[in-house]
C-alpha cells in the first residue's frame, strides 16, 4: 500500500534537521526529505569547507529549501539546541557572527524549529581505542535527543544507526537469527577488554560505538517519553551501503562507497578482508527508510533493517566486469576474485523495511547491479573531470 501524503507524521514541506548532512549516508538522507518537499537543516563541523553540498542542493531544489548549520562540538552539552529550535533561521554560510545576539524563543520566525531530527553523525575514525570514539558517539546521540525533547515542534527522533549494532559477521562464526531485539553485546564486551588497544580492536569499538549509542537512545526515551508523549523514536540499521556519491567531485566516495570505488581502480585493501561477505544496501534506500521512519505515522518505536540482500566482493566485481565491458583498459586492471561465501545471519526484519520502500512508491530494495552501476557512473565522470 502506498504511502498517502496526507497521513504524515509531520507537517509536509516542515523543516527536518539532520546531523553529519555532509556525509555518504548524511548527505543523501538530506536529499530525499528535500525531494520529498522538505525543509532541510544539516549540520556540519565546519560550514566553509561544505559549501559545495549548499551549492549543490540549492541548484537541486532552489534556493532557501537547504541551510547548512555549523555545529563544531556535538559533544558539547546543548549542542544541538539552536540547530533544533532555528534561532539563527535562515542562514546558509557563512554562519552567524559570533558575537551576534540570540533570538528569544518568542522572536523566532514562525515554524523555525524543526518538525523532526535524522541523526546520522558519529565518529568514524576506527580508532581502536574505544575511550576516543564510544563516549562521543554516546553523547552525540544523546545531545541530539535531548534537544528534539526540548522543542515542542519537533516530533520524531530517528537514529541512524548499523548493522553492527545488532550483529557483526565474521568468518567462520555460525549465523544467528536477528530480531528488533538482538543487540551487539559481544561486540560491546571485546571493545571495552582490557588494554592493549590494539589495531584489530577496531571494528569491535567501531560496532559497540553504534550499539551503546542506539541502546542510550532508547533508554532515554524510556526513560522520558512521559514528558513528550508525542514524541516517535525509531532507528534505521544499514549494513555495507553502497551507490553513488551525490557529488564526486567534491564528496568523492567516503566512508564504504569508497570499497566500491576501490576495486573500480584495481585496488584490495584490508578492509575488503576484513568484512568479506554481509548484506548490502543502496544508500539511496537508507535515506528513503530515513524519511519513512520520519513521516510513515504507523512506524512508532521500531528498528528497520536496512538489508537489502546478500553479497560479497566476488558478486561486486563479477557486476563491474559487465558494466566495463566496453572498457578493456579498465576491466583488465580488475582485481582477481579473493571473496566469495555467504553471510550466514537471517535478518527476520528486513520484510518490514521493504514493505516501508514500497509505502513511498518504490518498487523494493535496490538491486546490487543499480547500486554499483550508481557508483560507477560518478566515478567515470569524475575521471572525465579531471582529464
């Protein structure tokens, strides 16, 4: 059944707030609530080195449906405060003048504060030591929360999270049936063993980052939701995201689309090692379940599984030798394969994500040959940028 626009959740063409918008998964969350007629407010660390993402979406939709935010310490106490409530509303870079007053509640300009926050930022470095990425994960999704609690206008609270929060595949480990209520604690417990941090540390404190910060969301809403009764929390889970960047150039192909992009030029890393078989998911799909679990009124508390299907390097690159058929130069500085098997994990959820893809008019998941033709097509073009 399709989604009715009509039956949303928050009011159509509102403001949505959304963390990290300069990211892979950040920056495309930020285009589909804009092409679904949303305001969008996205907030970056730093304002002058993204203007490109304003210029972009401006082109996109027109001017004044995108403002970038500057927000240089998530993990400050009331970070998110005046991103969420607008009191610097409008402004796109360059930001306000620090020394610039600020708005009393009752000067905001109608509808400034937010109808909803799609927090996506977090700490990406996988730095092996979980004291230099847990705690700021945590409190980045916690000061995110507390500040759509604080704003009467703002409604729904979506986390992005991962599949690492629920379950982590490594080879030769038996697969496990994942359910809304499955929780990483084995990554949680081999992040926070006794020292030495070593390098190999990584993904666990990377996994158990995801996972304590989804758990202190939910916790907190427990905790509180008496106060906000109108208030919705979901969460969205993605495993290997993959497609296209929106903007090559300048984004280039961060975080995982850059294994894609890897193999594309002829190059296996550890990383494709190091998680060589999962499920994927096109990162156009992870925004969309981004916006459903914003607007859909029937999705209330849940964790949405974005896992659109089985793949491992071996299927990616047996897709990017169709796609470069017709480039003989490129096909044969291909890798070999190194990486095939099956992740073993049942995702009991995954129905229910698809079903949400379909509500707002898609066919389903995108396939794994759209995905990496997406990633394709902007990296043959950057390469004819840059000739």
């Amino acid at each position: 059944m399709e989604f009715a626009t009509q039956d949303s959740a928050i009011p159509e063409g509102s403001t949505v707030l959304v963390t990290g918008c300069n990211g892979f998964i950040g920056s495309h969350i930020a285009d589909q609530f804009l092409q679904r007629g949303f305001r969008v407010r996205g907030t970056v660390r730093d304002a002058s080195k993204n203007t490109w993402l304003a210029n972009l979406f401006d082109a996109k939709y027109g001017t004044g449906q995108f403002e970038l935010f500057q927000l240089p310490d998530m993990a400050a106490p009331g970070a998110f405060g005046e991103a969420v409530r607008g009191e610097y509303y409008p402004h796109t870079y360059p930001t306000p003048d620090e020394n610039m007053p600020r708005c009393a509640d009752s000067m905001r300009p109608p509808n400034a504060g937010v109808s909803a926050v799609a927090h996506s930022a977090s700490i990406m470095t996988l730095a092996h030591d979980p004291n230099e990425v847990i705690p700021g994960a945590v409190a980045f999704a916690l000061n995110a929360l507390e500040a759509a609690y604080g704003e009467p206008s703002a409604k729904r609270f979506v986390f992005c999270s991962s599949s690492t929060a629920a379950v982590l595949s490594v080879t030769g480990r038996p697969g496990v049936v994942v359910t809304e209520a499955t929780f990483n604690e084995d990554a949680v417990r081999a992040a926070w063993a006794d020292p030495p941090y070593t390098p190999e540390r990584a993904h666990a404190v990377y996994s158990a980052s995801k996972t304590l910060a989804e758990q202190a969301v939910w916790k907190y809403h427990r905790d509180n939701g008496h106060r906000r009764p109108d208030m919705v929390v979901n969460t969205v889970l993605p495993n290997m995201t993959m497609g296209r960047s929106l903007d090559p150039v300048n984004q280039g192909y961060p975080s995982t689309a850059g294994m894609v992009a890897l193999l594309y030029r002829g190059q296996v890393v550890d990383y494709h090692r190091g998680v060589p078989r999962q499920y994927f998911v096109d990162v156009q799909d992870v925004g969309r379940l981004h916006v459903a679990a914003a607007i859909v009124d029937s999705v209330r508390g849940r964790r949405i599984f974005a896992f659109a299907a089985r793949y491992n390097w071996d299927a990616v690159l047996a897709v990017l030798r169709r796609l470069l058929a017709d480039d003989p130069a490129r096909l044969a500085r291909l890798p070999a394969d190194f990486s095939g098997g099956e992740d073993p994990n049942e995702i009991e959820p995954r129905p229910e994500a698809e079903r949400l893809l379909r509500a707002l008019g898609r066919p389903g998941w995108t396939s794994l040959e759209e995905s990496v033709a997406g990633a394709v097509e902007g990296l043959r073009g950057l390469e004819a940028a840059q000739t």
